[in-house]
C-alpha cells in the first residue's frame, strides 16, 4: 500500500468553491466603466481575482476605465449612496 493513499474513513472530501455568476446578456456591461471599492481594485489586480460592480457585473478589470462611460445603472447606485467620505468625491469608478 502507498504511503500517498488516504485511509478508509477517515472522512476525506471534496471541497468545492463558488463560481462568480457571469452575465451573458446583451453586452451592455461590456460598453461601460464601472463601480467598484477601490480596495477590492488593488486586490484583484495583485492576485488577478475577479470584482462585482455595484451593478453586478462580475469580471477581472484588464482595460482603462477612463476610456469608456460610466454604467448607468452603477451611477444610478452610486449617487443613491451618497457622496461616501471619499475627498476626491470620484468614489471606487472602476475598471472595465
């Protein structure tokens, strides 16, 4: 018997992880810049993992946001928030 073999009963299992719920809809995300905490910004381009948008879009930010319009629907959100204390009064606008 290998030394690399589990033994019986000792409970062994499978963990699985959560998978991000994508949008597959008409692509309208893909148009836009959006919201996101700052802090989860820095993080995901440190470790490459994925953001959620106050809008729910789910992605990996790759591309400038300053290229493309703000999401609607993330503004919308945002400014229902409130100002926040952020002093540059731009909030987490994320990457798209």
């Amino acid at each position: 018997m290998s030394t690399l073999e589990p033994e019986r009963g000792t409970g062994t299992g499978t963990l699985v992880e959560p998978t991000p719920q994508t949008s597959h809809g008409d692509g309208d995300h893909e148009r836009f810049a959006h919201y996101v905490q700052k802090d989860k910004i820095m993080a995901s381009a440190l470790d490459g993992t994925p953001v959620v948008a106050l809008c729910g879009k789910v992605w990996v930010p790759g591309r400038d946001p300053k290229k493309y319009p703000v999401c609607p629907m993330c503004k919308e959100i945002y400014e229902s928030m409130g100002a926040g204390d952020d002093k540059d009064g731009k909030g987490g606008k994320g990457d798209k």
